[in-house]
C-alpha cells in the first residue's frame, strides 16, 4: 500500500455525496410539489370565471 488511507477525506466525500442525494431529493420533492399545486390551480375557478355574489358586497 504506497499511501496511508486519508480517513479524513474518505468521510468528507461521503458527507458531500449525502449531502448532494438529499438536495437531489429536496428538488424533486419541490417540483413534485409545484406539479401539484398547478394542477389544482387549473382546476379551481379562475378570480374572473365566478359570478360576483352580491349578498357579501355592502350597498
């Protein structure tokens, strides 16, 4: 074995690789997330498409 092992650098990639898989995760989980929530907004009525209910305006 010509080197000592770098325990130090070995831990340091691992931690930057977890790091990397959770970030990967987060984003997906984000854009799941706006996915969603696009849909739903197309789902719902638009501000414009409903009919004004004049029962809550004040005269």
């Amino acid at each position: 074995m010509p080197f000592k092992p770098n325990y130090n650098q070995q831990r340091s990639e691992r931690n930057r690789a977890k790091e990397q898989k959770k970030q990967e995760k987060l984003q997906k989980r984000e854009e799941e997330t706006a996915r969603r929530k696009a849909t739903q907004e197309g789902d719902a009525p638009q501000d414009g498409d409903a009919p004004p209910n004049d029962a809550t305006e004040p005269s």
